[in-house]
C-alpha cells in the first residue's frame, strides 16, 4: 500500500512485483487477483466498525505481472470474487 492507499502486490520476500495503483484487490487465486481502480469502503452493517468490504461496479482481473486479463470473469457481485 502507498501512502494514497492504493494497493500493490508483493512477492514472499516482500519484494514490490506490481506497483500500487489499485483502490483494492484480492490476494491471487489461480494466477490472477480481482482488483478494482475505485470504489469505496463500506462497513457491514451491524458489525460496529468491526468487519468491512468494498463496493465497485468496476472489477476486473490481473495476471502476476499485473496485466489485465482478456477473460474477465467477473460475475454480478460488486463486492467479492
């Protein structure tokens, strides 16, 4: 994360591989992750600020070099994979 709050990928020694430039992502599954350039942070309701998600009707998938994928197989849900 930079200090904009954009999110970024890192190898397992914590090594920068895909610079922040996202507004969130999910962790990679299957060699690509779910990112999304905007949206906003909600708070589950009656979580008590404990539990949060994001909502984007902008998703799409990255492969680990931090291309985007030409199979988007984003589904309806605005805020999972």
């Amino acid at each position: 994360m930079d200090r904009k709050g954009r999110i970024g990928y890192a190898d397992e020694t914590g090594k920068t591989v895909i610079r922040p430039r996202f507004a969130f992502g999910y962790p990679f599954e299957g060699g690509k992750a779910k990112v999304t350039d905007s949206g906003e942070r909600k708070e589950v309701a009656g979580s008590g600020g404990e539990h949060w998600y994001w909502e984007s009707d902008d998703w799409y998938y990255i492969d680990k070099q931090g291309n985007q994928c030409e199979n988007q197989d984003t589904d309806r849900d605005k805020t999972h994979p």
